[in-house]
C-alpha cells in the first residue's frame, strides 16, 4: 500500500533551507482501527426463522 501513496514527500524547509521528510496530506503515515465487519452477526434467514423448527 505504501508503494501506491508513500506517507512521505520531500520538503525544503524555509528556515535552514535543506530538503526534509514531511507527511503527505492524507496518506497513513500511523495506525487506525480496523473497519467494522460488513457481515451481520447471523444471517436475516437464520434471525427470522422459527426456533422450534432448528436444533
């Protein structure tokens, strides 16, 4: 993923005039947190059917 959109971008700094490493505006440069499962926790068949009819 990093080779698509690396993090960092070279960046001349003003006050000493020499090219540093800066973060590129939105790319991960940490971790986040994992997305949500897409799945729900039992399938809508499962969920409304009978509890009677299933062991």
């Amino acid at each position: 993923m990093t080779a698509l959109r690396p993090p960092t971008r070279a960046a001349r700094n003003p006050v000493t005039n020499v090219w540093e490493s800066a973060p590129v505006p939105g790319s991960l440069t940490g971790p986040v947190d994992p997305a949500p499962p897409e799945a729900p926790d039992r399938p809508r068949l499962v969920r409304d059917a009978d509890p009677g009819l299933r062991p």
